[in-house]
C-alpha cells in the first residue's frame, strides 16, 4: 500500500486528485496540506464525500516529520514557484515526487525564467521526468521526480507527436484550444465569475500564455526539430473540459487513409488515447471525468491537416494523468482506478 501526501489539498486539482485516489486499490492517502493563509481543516469536513473513509486533519504548515513517517509519494498540486519550495527537501527524504506544476517541465532553465520566474533548484531539472506516458513510459518507471504535463500542452502534445516522430510536420503550428472554468484555480477573478463567464466565450493571453513554450518545448525533443507554434486559449462556460484545434502543413501529401493508420497504429497500445474514424470530431462530453484523450484528424487540402484533441482538464490534464505517472513508477496497472 502507496502512502501519499497531497499538497494543496484545496484547489481543484487537489480534490480531483483525492477523488481518485480514494478509488485506488493501491494507495492510502495519509496527509495533506492547504495553503498557508487558509484556515486548518479535518480532511472529511473539508470534503463531505470522504466521511468514514479518511480523517486527518489538513494544516497550513508542512509537518515534516510527519511526511518523513506517514508518506512513500508526494503529489504538489501547487501554484508555479511553490513547487520549487518543497521539491528538494522531499527527495532528500527519498519520497517519490509527483509536480502538478511548471517548476520542472523545462530541461532548459533560461526558458522556464523567461516565462516564469527564476528557479531555486535548477540541478533538480535534469533529473526531472516530463510526465506524459505515451513518450516517457520507460524513464518514468525509474523516476523520483516527475514533472506532470500541463493540460493544454497534453491536449496539443498528443494529437502533433505522431506525426513530429516521423518529420511530416513543416513550419508553423496553430493550436486553438477551448477550456472549461476550472483551469484557472480558486484563485478569485473578477473574469471567471459566472456572471462574466456564462453564455460567454473569449480568447486570453493570445500567442503569450506560458504554455505555448512548453509544447515548443517537448516537440522539439520528440521531433529533434524545432516548430514555432501560435497558441491560443479560449474560455468556454464549462466546468471541466479542453478541445483543442490543431492547423499544420505536412511535408508531404499523405493519403487519408495513411495518416489514419499512422495515428491508429501510434496509439494502439495505449490504454488512454482514443483515435476517432477520419473526420470524426472528439466532443468533450465524452472525456469529462475520465483519463481519456480522444483524437480526431480530417485533411483540409493535399497537404494541410486538422486535428482536433479532447481532454478532461482536471484528469487527463492534470490529477488523472498525475496518478497514471504513479502506476507507472510503481509497476501498478496504468488503467487503475479508471477502469479495469
């Protein structure tokens, strides 16, 4: 039995991440830990559905003797540059360290500065893992500290890496990605109140949101080349949800059939990606609450493509894949406790 500790326990990710694991066959969560200007609370008070299933109770200061006893794997559901606060003293206790945020997904630092703020631990960057299972399964399972993916860049990432590996991408890359409210956090907004959200829909951060880099980024190292990508996020009035737009050129005239095959083909063994039939379009309402990333891809002439990807933002994108990475480290089956 896998003991974990959730720090941020309160955000979203944090309670999505408590709703799975509580399902898990495998795990015991043990602690968590809120922020430290929130208030402490007992873990079933906090979220009534785990009443007679968990009581402990969650605190704004990190108990580190209490990591160091009750934990094996720490999952930091943590704003950017928190993370960074507690990664090294985790691994130096040798927890398994699973980073909901940006502070590890770029191998190069002068990026992650550029784009965020600058690093603390910038020797722990190599050693970091990016989590996505469908290219790093190998490294993974070897891992102590696995940067988790954010969820656009999953959304973007898995729909263009078939076809980055093989080279058939030239030039630049537009991806529109639609998301649902729970993507920017609890965090209070005057923007992402239901008066302002609902039956509404714009665009933010056009061709400046720090994910964009992030897909450049991971495409380069599993194409070895480099594609600039314009990037640009939607608010729609949903809960939970991504479905992002993808517009590139091929290299060459690829027949429909044979891009079909090359994503069929791609992901045939992957337990949490569902390829479309040609010119079938993923709907979100089909991925809400699930690990699944559903792809769909439709020729717009001889040498241009559009993919559309559909993820969950909170599961896919974020917590779900998060315990997929612990399966992984652990030699647990991926699928659990999505299904079996």
């Amino acid at each position: 039995m896998v003991k974990v500790a959730i720090f941020g326990i309160s955000g979203y990710a944090g309670q999505k991440l408590l709703d799975i694991l509580i399902q898990h066959p495998e795990v015991k969560v043990t602690l968590g830990f809120v922020a430290p200007n929130e208030k402490p609370e007992n873990v079933s008070r906090m979220y009534g559905r785990v009443a007679k299933i968990l009581n402990f109770e969650c605190k704004n200061k990190i108990d580190w003797a209490a990591v160091e006893k009750l934990t094996d794997c720490a999952f930091l559901a943590l704003p950017h540059a928190v993370s960074m606060e507690f990664v090294p003293k985790l691994l130096e206790m040798r927890k398994k360290v699973i980073d909901l945020s940006a502070d590890y997904r770029f191998s190069d630092v002068s990026t992650y500065e550029k784009w965020y703020q600058k690093h603390t631990s910038p020797q722990l960057l190599e050693r970091a893992v990016y989590g996505l299972p469908e290219i790093n399964r190998q490294v993974i399972k070897n891992a102590d500290l696995i940067a988790n993916p954010g969820c656009y860049p999953t959304s973007a990432l898995l729909a263009l890496i078939p076809l980055a590996k093989e080279g058939l991408i030239c030039g630049d890359i537009i991806v529109n990605s639609l998301s649902g409210y729970t993507g920017a956090g609890k965090k209070p907004d005057i923007a992402i109140i239901f008066p302002e959200g609902n039956e509404n829909s714009r665009a933010y951060k056009i061709a400046e949101h720090r994910h964009q880099p992030e897909i450049e980024h991971i495409l380069e190292k599993c194409a070895q080349t480099a594609h600039s990508v314009t990037f640009v996020p939607h608010l729609i009035p949903l809960n939970c949800g991504i479905l992002s737009t993808i517009y590139l050129d091929l290299t060459e005239s690829v027949p429909e059939e044979k891009l079909q095959a090359k994503f069929t083909s791609f992901y045939e063994k992957e337990p949490f990606v569902r390829i479309m039939d040609y010119g079938v379009s993923p709907q979100i309402k089909n991925i809400v609450g699930t690990n699944f990333c559903d792809i769909g891809i439709k020729k717009s002439g001889p040498n241009k493509l559009v993919i559309v990807s559909a993820i969950d933002n909170l599961v896919k994108g974020a917590s779900g894949q998060a315990v997929q990475n612990m399966n992984i480290m652990y030699g647990f089956p991926e699928t659990l406790p999505f299904y079996r």
